[in-house]
C-alpha cells in the first residue's frame, strides 16, 4: 500500500494540471482520488468522491469494507 500512496504523491507533484486515470482493484488507494467512476458490469455505475461513494453507493462501500478487513486479516 505504501508503494502505491508513494506513485499517487509523485503523479500529483510531477503533474498537478494533468487528468490522470489510475485503474485499480484496490480501492484503498482512492480515498486520495479527486473523482472515482466504479464500473460495474461493464458500465459506469457510479461516480463520486470517495466519501461521496462510502454514503452513496452500497457497492463501493461493500467492496471497500471486504478489502479493508481482508487487509486486517494479512497483517495478523
């Protein structure tokens, strides 16, 4: 995770002006993400911020959650 949180600060500085489009299944990444679109079933399903997305769509958040205690479970 560490790695990841180090490519996104670098993007940032390296090209602040720039859209950048990260794809990932990990979407620990995105709580640094400006704006996400989650594609489901081939299909933009939802689109937000990543507090928007955790309030607003129960997919992302069941998705985030899994992948948060999933982490939990590899640390121990």
């Amino acid at each position: 995770m560490q790695t990841e949180e180090t490519i996104i600060a670098n993007l940032r500085k390296n090209y602040p002006n720039c859209l950048l489009i990260i794809i990932s299944h990990r979407l620990a990444i995105f709580s640094q993400i400006d704006r996400i679109v989650l594609l489901h079933s081939d299909r933009a399903a939802e689109y937000g911020t990543h507090r928007q997305l955790m309030e607003d769509s129960e997919l992302y958040a069941t998705i985030y959650n899994l992948q948060q205690l999933a982490g939990d479970r590899d640390e121990e």
